[in-house]
C-alpha cells in the first residue's frame, strides 16, 4: 500500500534515518540509462490497468517483516519505534486494520530496441 510505505519512511526519517530507495527513482531512469548503452526503449502503456483490494494489515506486517526494499536496511532500534508508531496511526486512520483498501494497480511493458 503505497501511503503505508510513504509514511513508514517519513516515521524513520523522524527517527534520524533516511531510508535509501533501492532501484529505479524516477520513470527517466531507465531511459537515460539504456540510451547511455545503445539503446531505446518503447512503452505499452494503460492496457494493463486493474483495481487490486489489499488488507492494511497484511501491508503493515509486510512491512514490519522487512520484505520491502524500503525497510529492509533500516536498524532494528529505529524500525521497532517506527513500526510502533505506525501501527497506532493505522489504527487511528482505519480502526480495524483487517480492512481492505483499493489500489490502483497497472503493468507497463517497456520493449528495449537498438537505438
């Protein structure tokens, strides 16, 4: 759930850790990068489109498990005081965290060509 990994990594910055995304940052990325190399790429783009229903807190105990990129470096110490934090602000924010949210949800296929 994109909002619960926004907050979860605002909450560490909190605690004095800035949380390093790992990956690509921005849709240019790839681009530059494969025209630095010789090549193109071309996009199919919202044809892959759905709705996906997903419990908060199946979310949240990913992320308390560190399955995601962005928890995954974070010290015990601070992600334990963040995770803490967290789960109190989802409960505020949703009271019963076996509720489902809707998460627009899309796949993009990307076609590297010579350039």
């Amino acid at each position: 759930v994109p909002h619960i990994k926004d907050r979860y990594r605002a909450l560490c910055a909190e605690y004095g850790y800035s949380v390093k995304h790992i990956g690509m940052q921005t849709d240019k990325d790839l681009p530059e990068y494969l025209s630095a190399a010789g090549r193109k790429i071309e996009w199919i783009r919202g044809r892959f489109q759905w709705t996906q229903s997903v419990r908060v807190d199946n979310a949240f105990s990913d992320i308390g498990r560190k399955f995601y990129s962005t928890s995954m470096h974070v010290p015990d110490d601070v992600h334990r005081q963040v995770i803490g934090r967290l789960e109190v602000e989802l409960k505020q924010q949703y009271g019963d965290l076996a509720v489902a949210v809707e998460i627009p949800t899309e796949i993009q296929v990307g076609v590297i060509l010579p350039a």
